[in-house]
C-alpha cells in the first residue's frame, strides 16, 4: 500500500473525475489494472467521469476505442474536450462558429450550432489542427476575430504525455491565433473551469469538494481542478509532488483503496 495522505479532512467522497491518458490509457492501449479498477468503482456505486482534454477524434471514435480495449461506459461516463466546448458556446449563446480542427470531433461540437467558413461568425474554435491545417482557413479565422468574433480554444496545453513519451499540444495553434490577432482565447478545456463544471453536471453535482480529481499532470489537469475546488489526486511515480496536492497514489490498487475508504470514511 503506497497511499500517502498529504492531507486529511471530514469529507466524505461521493464522486470521481478521472484523467484518460498517462492514467487509464498508456501510450494507445489500456492501463494494466484500469479495466478491474472501474468495474469495482461500478460495484462500489461510486459515480465517476473521465475527462479528457483530446479534441484530436470524436467521442463515438474514443468510446469505440475504448471499448475494444475492454472498458464498458455509457455516454455520460466519458466527457470529451469538444462536448465540454459545446456546453459553453451553449451558455454562451453562440450560434455561428468557424471551426479550426479535426472533422471527426466536429460531430460532438455542433449539434445546436451553425458552422460557416467565413465571417461573420460568433466565435472560431479552435481544436486540434495538427493533421488538418489550412492556411486559408487560418487567414479566414483571423479576419472573424478582428470582425469581433470570439476565439475560443478545447484546449492551450503546450505539450502532453501519453504514458510514454510527450507530444506538442494544441496550445501550439491557440498562441499563434492570439499573437496574430491581439486576443486573448476563452479556454474551455482542463486546466480552465468550465471542463471541470461540465464534468460536475455530468456526475449531477454543483458542489465540488467531496470530488476527487485524478490525473498524472499535477501542473495542468491537478492544479486547475484544485483551483476549481476539487479533491487533487496524483496517480504516478513522481516522488515530490507540490503540499497542494491532496493524495499521491502509484498504481490501481492503491486508488481503488484511497477512493473505497474516502467513499465509506
Ligand atoms: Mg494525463
């Protein structure tokens, strides 16, 4: 057992956010225990989501994904960085959009939008562009935002680790934007609040304290869920983590332990 309690507090758990790649998902396949680890959450009746910041497929692709590896979810259960960016251009009342990433994670994005290619729009979105960069389309993007519309970003990370090995991020695109145009991107995806409010509706919650977050990226998904107010749980091998950090946890096992004895403590 290698849970180490940083800290201690009354709440008792009653929900779970969890990380996708570098904690269930190691380099394209399965974590080894990640399978177990949520079918004993299930058991548990311990509501849980994961929150992933890719915007890279669509949500039927990763479900699908993930299902051929062996995890069983409903649609509630996994939480994309385009869904989470769909439920703030909603409360935002943005209508038009032009749309700067991968066609496929387009479906999640635009059930109640309209997208057009040129301006006038209410917002350009930006979400992963690596395979699908077009110069006209960024040269159209930057005319919509200096016409007013919004720029809004799934994600700004600079760089992201898969399990394995770290990749430039989306944050690559979402800087140039802003520097070409002066403005500054609404951020929708973690580290930024509304991935964390998007998760916590989905689990029926509005409180977030007795949730606990679990990711491998203390700097980004942990210190944005903290700042949000939940529970920060580090799942990896680091040895020093920042005092903010709630709970350190190395494997499955010693998850499945801190959340079991949270949820009844
Ligand atoms: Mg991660």
């Amino acid at each position: 057992m290698d849970v180490n309690s940083l800290q201690t507090n009354n709440l008792s758990l009653n929900s779970v956010v969890l990380d996708l790649d570098g904690v269930l998902w190691i380099g394209g396949s399965l974590g080894q225990g990640a399978a177990a680890f949520l079918d004993l959450l299930k058991r548990e009746g311990l509501p849980f989501c994961i929150l992933t910041n890719d915007c890279s497929v669509s949500k039927v692709d990763r479900y699908n994904s993930l299902t051929r590896a062996g995890l069983t979810l409903n649609d509630e259960q996994l939480l994309t960085a385009p869904e989470v960016t769909r439920d703030w251009l909603r409360d935002a009342g943005v209508r038009t959009i032009m749309y700067l990433g991968a066609p496929r994670a387009l479906t999640d994005l635009t059930k109640e939008l309209r997208v057009r290619e040129v301006a006038p729009v209410d917002a350009v979105v930006v979400g992963d562009l690596f395979a699908h960069f077009d110069r006209g389309a960024i040269d159209r993007a930057v005319k919509a935002i200096s016409q007013g519309a919004i720029l809004v970003a799934m994600q700004r990370n600079q760089r992201w680790f898969d399990g394995i090995e770290w990749h430039v991020d989306n944050g690559f695109w979402v800087a140039g934007l802003e520097y070409v145009t002066g403005r500054q991107a609404v951020v929708t995806g973690k580290p930024y609040s509304p991935a964390y409010k998007s998760a916590l509706t989905r689990l029926g919650l509005t409180v977030p304290s007795n949730t606990f977050f679990v990711s491998d990226d203390i700097m980004s998904d942990l210190r944005g869920a903290k700042n949000f107010g939940l529970k920060a749980v580090y799942f990896g091998s680091q040895s020093t983590v920042p005092p903010w950090v709630d709970y350190v946890v190395g494997d499955f096992s010693s998850l499945a332990s801190l959340l079991i004895g949270e949820k009844h403590g």
